[in-house]
C-alpha cells in the first residue's frame, strides 16, 4: 500500500519516479507497436505478400498494421475494467510483457518464401496481440500520473509520458535506420530487419525492472477504499459519461490520422512516389520526431496555463491548414524542405497530444476514469489510425495526387478542433471537483 495521502500531492520523488517509469514503458511498448509500421512500409510487403504488385503488397502489410488498432479497443475495454477493479500497476505490467514477447515472436518469424501461407497468418496473430497490449498501456501509464500529480500541474506531468509515444517511435527510426545504414538492401531485407524486433527482448526487461517497484495510485485506492469494486466500470462509462467518451473520440480524430501520416504513410511516400532513399526518409523522420519529444512537454506545461482548450484547438486547426503545404514541399525532395515538412506537422501533433492525456482523464470520474479514457482513446482507432496508411495510399493510387489525402486531413483537424471547442475546460480542476461534477 502506498503511504501518500489520496487528498494531497506525491512527494516530489515519488511523483518523478511515476513519471519515469511511465514513461520508459511507454516508449518501449510504442518502440514495438511503430516498429511494426516501419517495417511493414519497408520491407513486409516484399517478404510476407510477394506474389502481389509492390502497391498491393504495401496496402496487404499496411492492412496487417491496421489489425493493430482493431484490436486496441478490446485491449482498452479489458484492460480498463480489470485496471478500475484491482488497480493500475499490474495491468501496466502485464501490458508490457505481452508487447515484449509478440514483437520478439515476430522477430523470429518465417517469410512466406519459407512456410507459405502460414507466415502472414503469423503476422497477423502477432500483430492481433500487439494491439491488444498497446489499447492497455496508454490508459495505466498516464492514469498513474495523473492520479499522482498535483492539479496545477497534471497537464506537465501528464505530457511525459505522452512524449514516451514518439519517443518510441524515434527509437524504433533510429534503429531501422541504423540497420539501414551499415547494410545493403539484400542483407537488411534477407536478416537486417529483424535485429530491431528482437532487441525489443531487452527493452522490455529493462522497462519490467523499472515499473516493478511502482505503487498503486493513492486515489485509486482511496477510491477502492470508499466504494469497493465497481461491477462494470466499461459499461458505467458507457452509461454515464457518453459524452466524455464522445469527446475524447473527437479529439483522438486529427491526432491519430496525422501521426500515422506523417510517420507511417510518408516514409512510403518519400520512397515510392518520390524515390528519396531509404537512409533519407528515415533521418528526417528522426530529426523531427526528436523535435516533437521535446514539444509535447512544452504544450503539456502551456495547457496548465492557458488551458487545455485552446492549445489543442491551435494544434487541430494547423494540422488542417499544414496537410496542403507538407507534401508539395516533400516533392521538392529538398532536405531543408523535407525536413520542415516534417517538423512543423509533427509540431501541430504535439500540440494536440501533449495536454491530451489530462484533458481526456479529466473527462471521467475516478471510479471509472481506466476504462473511459481507454474507450475515449482507442475506439477511434479503428477508424482512424489503422486506416489512415491505407486510406491515403488508396487515395493517391486512384487519384494520382496528393491533394485527396491533404483534404482528408483537413476534414479530420476540423473533427478535432471542434471537440475542442465543445470540451469543458478543466485545468486546475482537483479529481474531487471533477469527480463531484461528472
């Protein structure tokens, strides 16, 4: 049991050390999910679907990356009610292992040249029990933050874990791309590819190490204390906070689709259509993911000032505006050019995503706080991220243009922005004042 007092502040170490080790499980959960991606733009198309055309063989390991957010729901739902009944940390823990060990799995993965049919069907099944980790991890790992911190700063301390998400990203980059680098295309295709996937068996040890010795959030337990389990915390979200959950949806719009297009989509955009190397679309996604890392804690400290409201309006309405200026400048295949295109539409992302975490945990009580934000948060996935690579290659194979999948974008910031605006602002609000009001 921890001895902080639900009603007061973490003692400030106890509070960093939450954060660390949320946010070092956050960066190694989402190094395995966006590793995927990567690799499924790079080379599964090749190993894993080789009897189709290169477009078809993209949009078949695209669909498999999909699969990942289709299963992230029923992970949010599951891992939310158990993380409302019995706590935070062990469904954090359990999270991590399952991540950990699929990507591993992969790693070792026979290509379609080897077993046949079997090896996309692998694939698939991993990619399944990826999802289902990842739709757990988000909600825990910044509920424990938040459920620690102090009101007048939740949006900062929240936002660190949230940069755990590029964070992740940027080292599953960096290591693809490093692979890349010291390896012609036939080595990195026939062996390169998997050294990441198996270096997750690491990571994952190191981050079980570090969140083993967490406490259990001091409100939950309060919580638990003052009302015992809830029976179905999902099912009571549903019921009384649909609203909270249709909100934290809206907002989730603009944030997921922009991620995935420019991480995921724009590495095959940059290697396909305007034939940058490899090497070259993976360092720029590098450098500006590395921008955004040090952005989203920037933007977390602004919505404790000014609010969260207005911050990730700015972000959804400038990702809208962005989307019609980041591919004509990526065609130019200038790097400064590239790399601006880049930077500034990942800027507009950490706009959004670094008061998101507070923002959406503030839309729900604390007896149900678990499995609302996961809903809030991985329903739109579905719809959303998984389909973004997809849409957007569709789009352009149809119309020969970007300017579809700019207009997509545009349509998807103004869904967010204004959930923005309908949000209720609640900086500074304390859990009892928002429990008390929801």
């Amino acid at each position: 049991m921890s001895n902080i007092s639900p009603g007061a502040p973490a003692p400030a170490a106890s509070l960093r050390k939450v954060v660390l080790a949320s946010m070092i499980g956050t960066t190694i959960e989402w190094y395995d999910f966006f590793l995927y991606g990567s690799a499924a733009a790079l080379v599964f198309g090749k190993l894993f679907f080789p009897r189709s055309d290169p477009v078809t063989g993209t949009m078949l390991a695209f669909a498999t990356y999909a699969l990942g957010f289709v299963a992230r729901p029923l992970g949010g739902v599951i891992f939310g009610h158990f993380g409302d009944r019995i706590g935070r940390k062990q469904l954090l823990m359990l999270s991590l292992l399952l991540m950990g060990g699929s990507s591993m799995l992969i790693g070792v993965l026979p290509t379609f040249h080897q077993v046949g049919i079997l090896a996309p069907l692998g694939l698939v099944l991993l990619r399944l029990v990826q999802g289902f980790a990842v739709g757990g991890e988000w909600g825990g790992a910044v509920l424990m933050v938040t459920e620690y911190g102090d009101a007048k700063r939740r949006g900062f301390w929240a936002g660190w874990p949230q940069a755990g998400v590029p964070a992740g990203n940027l080292l599953a980059a960096g290591v693809l791309a490093i692979m890349s680098a010291l390896q012609s295309n036939a080595d990195f295709l026939a062996w390169g590819w998997r050294v990441p996937f198996l270096l997750s068996g690491v990571l994952v040890a190191i981050g079980y190490w570090v969140r083993v010795s967490l406490a259990e959030s001091p409100l939950f337990q309060q919580a638990l204390a003052d009302a015992g389990q809830p029976k179905a915390p999902v099912l009571d979200a549903i019921r009384e906070r649909p609203g909270g959950i249709a909100i934290g949806a809206g907002l989730r719009v603009a944030e997921n689709i922009s991620f995935y297009l420019l991480t995921t989509y724009a590495i095959s955009y940059m290697t396909e259509v305007v034939h940058l190397s490899r090497t070259f679309a993976l360092n720029c996604m590098l450098v500006a993911t590395a921008v955004e890392v040090m952005l989203i804690p920037v933007f977390a400290t602004l919505s404790d000032r000014i609010g969260r409201r207005p911050v990730y309006f700015v972000g959804a309405a400038g990702i809208a505006i962005w989307g019609f200026a980041f591919f004509r400048m990526i065609d130019t295949g200038l790097t400064l050019n590239v790399l601006i295109a880049m930077i500034v539409g990942l800027a507009c992302h950490g706009a959004m995503y670094g008061p998101q975490a507070a923002f959406i945990a503030e839309l729900f009580p604390t007896r149900m706080r678990y499995s609302g934000a996961s809903l809030a948060y991985q329903a739109t996935s579905i719809f959303a991220g998984s389909l973004a690579p997809i849409i957007a290659l569709a789009l352009f194979n149809h119309y020969k243009s970007w300017l579809p999948i700019s207009i997509y974008l545009a349509i998807a910031g103004a869904i967010s922005a204004f959930s923005a605006w309908k949000a209720r602002e609640t900086k500074g609000l304390t859990f009892a004042e928002i429990d008390a009001a929801v």
